[in-house]
C-alpha cells in the first residue's frame, strides 16, 4: 500500500519505505496475479515487468487519476527484503526497485537480513529472525523503522522514550509531545497482511520501532487499519482491486481514507 499512496499522490507525499512489496499495480486488479506472479513468480506465474508496469502507470497520470510521474524523480524511497522471506519473493522488490529507477529515483535497497516476512526490528517481536508468524514483528538485531526514516527524512536525533499511543476510530496515531501544540510532518505507517488491530491489537503501532524516533524527531505517524472480510479474509491492504476498479488511484477507497486522515492531522491547531 505505501508504494500505490506514494504514486497516486506523488506530488505531496516524498517518499515510501517499503517492506516486502512489490511494483505499482503490479496485480493489474487480478487477485490471481497478486497471489502467484506478484508474490512468488515461477515459470507459469511470470512476474509483470517493470517496464510493462511503468507504461500503465503512465497512462493513469495521463488520465489525471494519480498525480504526475514527473514527481517521483526526486523522491527518497527505501525498500527492504529479508533473505528467508518465502512469502513475497526477493526477486518482486528488487523489480520495484526496477520499476523506480524507471523514474529516475534512486532507490536504496536492504537485502542482507537473514528475515522471513515481517516487520523487522532491534529487539522486539519474534526473537527467531526468519520466522514468519504472528505478529510478523521479527527481532532480527536492525531497526528497520530507523533507517528507513532516516533515508527518507535525513540526519535525525537519537531515539528517545516514546509516550503514549493513540487510538481512534480507523486506527492509531502517535503524536509527540512537540506536536501537540505545533505542525509537524506525517509518516503513514501501513500494517502488512495479518497485522490489523483486529487480529495483533496495537502490537503494529507499538513494536514496529517508529515511535521512539518519532518522538525525538518531531513526526507525526499514522497507522490507519484495515480489517478482514469476506474477499480479504488476511485483512491486507487493496492491492488486487477488493474494494474496486480505481483502488491503484486516488479514486480508490482506501487512498481517499488515508488521505482524509492527513487532511484532518494537517488542519490548523486550536
């Protein structure tokens, strides 16, 4: 989901981080697709080339339903894929990377972590680096969430104690002491398939390591939440087109949730 936000809005939100995601639409709204090429391609399930997928993208910025590509030129984007997934290929990130540098963007890419499919951390989650199982939170000895923040928002001050976390009706949000009173940036942080609120509680919001460099940092995050149903019984983001035709675009469901939600954090402080 950070990289179809990041695309459709390009010309406000900087940059992504990215952990075990693959290219912008790179499902073309094919649940099929998004379960076989676009997470483990094989010989019959072939992966969609970045190329192909680029050529798409632009025809959807020609149609005006995502902003112009000319912005992700100059965006800061960090992509991250452990060595034991076997859940989303190495092989799907690295042709995100592809698909990026497409657009001139430089991409830095983390592929040296001995990590199954999770959200890697210093010291919380699952103290077995390779698994893959609830809360998909891996202590792995790398604070992901810190370099990735760093990569997109340059030199940042040490972590410092986090204060508390909290909850509304679509999710949660941390708000530093700093940013009570004064305007501060935003990282949306989506939770992966099977890390709703529904299914880990605040686990996400909490363990991912975020917050403590938010506090220091003065930066807002968000973590909106999605919740499992009859066509997303894993409680994922859209990706495939669950939600519609448009989900890949502004129009989509989800990206005008998330948005609506930057809007209301943005509003003027009273």
């Amino acid at each position: 989901m950070a990289v179809q936000f990041h695309v459709a809005h390009s010309a406000s939100v900087k940059g992504a981080g990215v952990v075990a995601g693959g290219p912008y639409y790179c499902a073309m709204g094919s649940v099929w697709t998004a379960y076989y090429n676009c997470m483990t391609p094989g010989w019959w399930t072939p992966l969609p080339r970045a190329a192909q997928l680029k050529s798409l993208t632009d025809s959807f910025a020609a149609a005006k339903r995502i902003d112009a590509t000319t912005h992700l030129a100059t965006a800061k984007v960090w992509l991250f894929t452990g060595t034991q997934d076997h859940t989303v290929s190495p092989a799907v990130v690295r042709e995100l990377a592809a698909y990026y540098a497409l657009y001139g963007t430089r991409a830095k890419l983390v592929a040296d972590k001995p990590a199954g499919h999770a959200m890697v951390t210093e010291d919380a989650g699952n103290k077995d680096c390779a698994a893959t199982k609830e809360p998909y939170i891996n202590d792995c000895d790398y604070d992901a969430a810190g370099e990735l923040l760093k990569h997109l928002l340059g030199p940042l001050k040490a972590p410092a104690k986090e204060g508390p976390l909290r909850e509304f009706d679509q999710g949660f949000v941390y708000v530093p002491k700093d940013c009570e009173k004064e305007r501060c940036r935003v990282h949306v942080a989506f939770h992966g398939c099977r890390q709703s609120a529904s299914e880990v509680g605040d686990r996400f919001a909490r363990e991912a390591g975020y917050n403590r460099w938010a506090e220091s940092n003065r930066l807002i995050v968000l973590y909106p939440q999605v919740t499992a149903s009859f066509w997303n019984p894993r409680g994922c983001w859209d990706w495939w087109g669950y939600t519609g035709s448009g989900y890949h675009t502004r129009e989509g469901a989800q990206i005008r949730a998330v948005w609506a939600m930057l809007e209301r954090l943005s509003a003027p402080v009273k």
